[in-house]
C-alpha cells in the first residue's frame, strides 16, 4: 500500500475554518488569520494581525461597558466569524485552491475544534480579568 497524501504538504485553514475558529472570541478570530499568514509565508500580515488584534482587544475591553444592555452577546460572535470569513477569503486560499495545491491540504475538524475551545477561554482570560479589574478600582464608576 502506497501512502496517496505527500508528506510534503503543509497544513493551512481554510476560510470556512477560519470563521469557525473565530468562535473562539477575538483570540480565535487573531489566532486563526494570523496562522495561515504565517504558513503562507506573509510576514508583514501576521505581524500587522498581532498589532492589530491587540489594539482590538484592548479597545475591546474599554468599549465593552459603554455596549448598551439590549445588545446581545451574541452579535460580536456573530461580527467576528463574518470578519474571519472575508478576510480570509481576501487575503488566504479558498477550499478550491488548496484542493487544487500540491503545497497545501487542510487542518482536520477535531484540530479547529480543539483550539476553538481553547481560544474561547483564552478570549474569556484576556477580556474578563482586566474588565473586572478595571470595575473592581473603579475605573468606570460606581
């Protein structure tokens, strides 16, 4: 028995998986870009979504109180894996190109799964500590 996948190939996330990730919260949507800039060898954008995804958080954490009740959670979800998806329709290959790649073949399900969960505590982490740390010394008022 032969084996039919090349060894050679590398592993990248295609847009769809991407957006998946983002459900990872602002973690998984950095985390996710930033890792197929990074395995398609385009430096200036993995470091440009470093910079950018931390200015993001941290705008983020201090625009989050001023969010009105009635917003639903669930509307940034929802922002951050059509973010994901457009960019990384833009900027990385499609499901089409990496099939048709001999360079390129796709991260399993069960690996975007796995870092998912974890970026969405990581998200959890990075969001909530300073939120709550910024209420605690009374930051945002009483």
């Amino acid at each position: 028995m032969s084996n039919t996948q090349d060894s050679a190939t590398t592993r990248i996330y295609t847009p769809k998986q991407v957006a998946c990730g983002a459900l990872g919260g602002p973690v998984g949507l950095i985390y996710f870009l930033w890792a197929n800039f990074s395995i398609l060898k385009k430096e200036n954008h993995s470091k440009a979504t470093i910079i950018l995804g931390i200015v993001f958080i941290i705008s983020l954490i201090f625009a989050a109180p001023f969010v009105p009740q009635e917003v639903p959670a669930i509307t940034f979800t929802i922002a951050y894996v059509i973010l994901a998806f457009f960019l990384s329709q833009k900027f990385h290959l499609n499901k089409d190109e990496i099939m048709d790649s001999e360079e390129y073949t796709f991260h399993s399900s069960f690996r975007v799964f796995g870092i998912t969960i974890a970026c969405f505590w990581s998200s959890y982490i990075v969001v909530a500590a300073p939120l709550h740390w910024l209420y605690t010394i009374g930051f945002f008022g009483a």
